[in-house]
C-alpha cells in the first residue's frame, strides 16, 4: 500500500477489509495461492504462506461458495506489485492489480461485500 507523506493512502478506490477469508486458487494448478486480504474492483491483496515474486502475472481462480446452481468460479489475472512479510512471521502480504478480467470482478466485489458482510478501516 502506497503512502503520501502526510500517512494518507493513495489508492483512488476505496478497498474493503474482509471478516471472513476466500480463497484464491492458481488457475493452472489449482493449488491455494493464499486468502483474500482486502480487495477492490482493480486489486487485491493476498494472505499466503509463502512469499510470491513481485512483477509476475499470475492466473487466479476464485471458488465461490456453492448455491443451488453448483459451483460457480471467477477467473482472472492479476499482477503482483508487493510483498512483505506480515505481522504473523508464518505469513506473507502481497499486492495486486486486476489485469485481466470480465465485468464478473464487480459483481465479486458487491456480493462479497453483502456476503462477508465488510467493515470500514479508518
């Protein structure tokens, strides 16, 4: 997250910090990447065990919980611009900008919004 030197965020979009943790998977390997942290309708951030390389595209998958008509998922890319280490020393941060994905990531945003029922950071 980027900082003016007044403390303030720079982000243009307002994120959203979840109460509840979603998965996000790699598309290629279906293996968990890590949680969603927070997210936005251009990025994300990425709660994982493992540190990620800064700079790389990555294809991900979002699971979404099961409703009467199945399984439904969200696929879209998103290219990693941080990572850090988080005040868990197991964990790892890391930001993202959504590069490559439909009109479905807005939809995302609002119904996890509804869903895990978001709180306001100040």
């Amino acid at each position: 997250m980027s900082l003016t030197p007044s403390g303030k965020e720079r982000r243009s979009i307002k994120r959203h910090q979840l109460q509840d943790y979603l998965k996000i998977y790699n598309r290629n390997t279906m293996r968990v990447m890590g949680s969603i942290g927070n997210i936005s309708c251009n990025g994300l951030m990425l709660i994982s065990s493992v540190p990620v390389l800064i700079g790389a595209v990555y294809n991900m998958r979002i699971i979404l919980p099961d409703d009467d008509i199945g399984e439904r998922y969200l696929d879209f890319d998103a290219r990693c611009h941080w990572c850090k280490p988080d005040v868990g020393p197991e964990y790892f941060d890391s930001g993202y900008s959504i590069v490559n994905a439909g009109d479905d990531i807005l939809d995302l945003v609002e119904t996890l919004k509804n869903y895990f029922t978001f709180g306001e950071v100040c």
